[in-house]
C-alpha cells in the first residue's frame, strides 16, 4: 500500500478537504453538539493524506499563532479539522498526519508546544500519543467577544516545552 502525505496552503486546499471534513463533520451531526455554534479558525496548513485507490482518507488542520499563556506572549503551533474518511479507520491514517503536522510544527523555529481541543472520546486517542491534558483555563475569540472556552478539553504537545497548568489566551478564533 502507497500513501502520499501533502502539507498544503489551508486556504489552497480547502476545496479538496472541504468533503471529507462535510462527510465527517455532517451538519446533522454537528448540530447536536454543545459547540454547533461555535466559530473556528481556518487552518494555514492542512496535511492531506491520499491513496492511490481511494483518493483523501485523512485530514489534519495546522494551525500557528500568538497566544499569550499567564499573560506571556508565545508562539504555539495546533492542530484541528483532525478527521479519517469512516471507512478508512483503524489503519494509521490519523497517526502519520498527527506525525506529518508535528513535525512541520517542529520546523517553525518559534513554536514551543501545540495544542488541540478535543472530545471525551478521543482523549484516549492522543493520550496514547503523548498529548498532555491542559488543566487551567483557556480563553478565545468569538464574534460576541473574548470567552472562555468550555465546549471541549485542551491538549498539549511537548515542543520545547509543555505547560499544563495556567491560563491560556488564543488570542483569536479558536481550532
Ligand atoms: C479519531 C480519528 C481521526 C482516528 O483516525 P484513524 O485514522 O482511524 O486513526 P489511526 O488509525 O491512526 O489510529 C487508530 C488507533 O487509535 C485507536 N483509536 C481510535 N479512536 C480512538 C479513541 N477515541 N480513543 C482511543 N483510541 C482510539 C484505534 O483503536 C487504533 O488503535 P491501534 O493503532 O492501537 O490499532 C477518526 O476516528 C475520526 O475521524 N473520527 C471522527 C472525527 C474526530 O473525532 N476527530 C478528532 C477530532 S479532535
């Protein structure tokens, strides 16, 4: 089996993303969810892992920006949008796009830790790869003002370092 992994312009490719995140990110489905309305960030970087038989199976968000944490500005990488085509899972597709996206982070000199937000169901999922629960307070950007962000459970990854306790400011829309 062949795989090609893409890290491309968000923006760029968000048309070839665009159905696999409708298909597993249904608006049916979503809009049962605590988050529904909640507005997200786009992503700068999307890893886009193909096959040659079944064309997009995984799709992982990059995201850059500068946070502030306690009040300290600094430069985070994350992921979002992080979604295996249903019939495609299981295989390792999430894990080698989670390592692609990783590593591009690491590959920003300025970029300390990175950080994702999750379900309760997928807290096993990154724990097993070595996400760290985040337990103080994060706070964004919404159209309606700054809010502290309650809908999911943050995670951090180990860059140069990896704060788990404290306030965080994502200083925009968050992903
Ligand atoms: C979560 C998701 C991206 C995983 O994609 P995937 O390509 O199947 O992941 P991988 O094949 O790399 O890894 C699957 C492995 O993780 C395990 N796994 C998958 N979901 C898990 C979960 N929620 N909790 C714990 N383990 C999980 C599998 O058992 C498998 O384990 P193994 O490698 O030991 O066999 C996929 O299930 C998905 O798209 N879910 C819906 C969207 C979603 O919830 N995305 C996460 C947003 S934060």
């Amino acid at each position: 089996m062949s795989i090609e992994i893409d890290i491309l312009n968000g923006d760029a490719s968000w048309p070839m993303a665009e159905p696999l995140l409708q298909a597993v990110w249904a608006p049916q489905f979503v809009a049962g969810k605590p988050w529904a309305h909640v507005k997200w960030a786009n992503a700068d970087l999307r890893v886009l892992v193909e096959t040659p038989e079944d064309g997009l199976v995984c799709h992982v968000g990059i995201y850059f920006r500068t946070i502030t944490w306690n009040g300290q500005k600094v430069h985070i990488g994350g992921i979002g949008g992080v979604s295996t085509r249903e019939d495609q899972r299981g295989r390792g597709y999430a894990t080698v796009a989670i390592d692609a996206a990783v590593h591009t982070m690491r590959a920003n000199e300025a970029v300390r830790f990175a950080l994702l937000v999750c379900e309760p169901h997928n807290f096993a999922f990154y724990e097993a790869r070595s996400w760290l629960p985040f337990k103080g307070e994060v706070y964004c950007e919404q159209p309606e003002g700054r809010i502290r962000f309650t809908y999911m459970a943050p995670y951090v990854f180990h860059i140069v370092r990896a704060p788990t306790l404290g306030t965080i400011d994502l200083c925009g829309l968050p992903w």
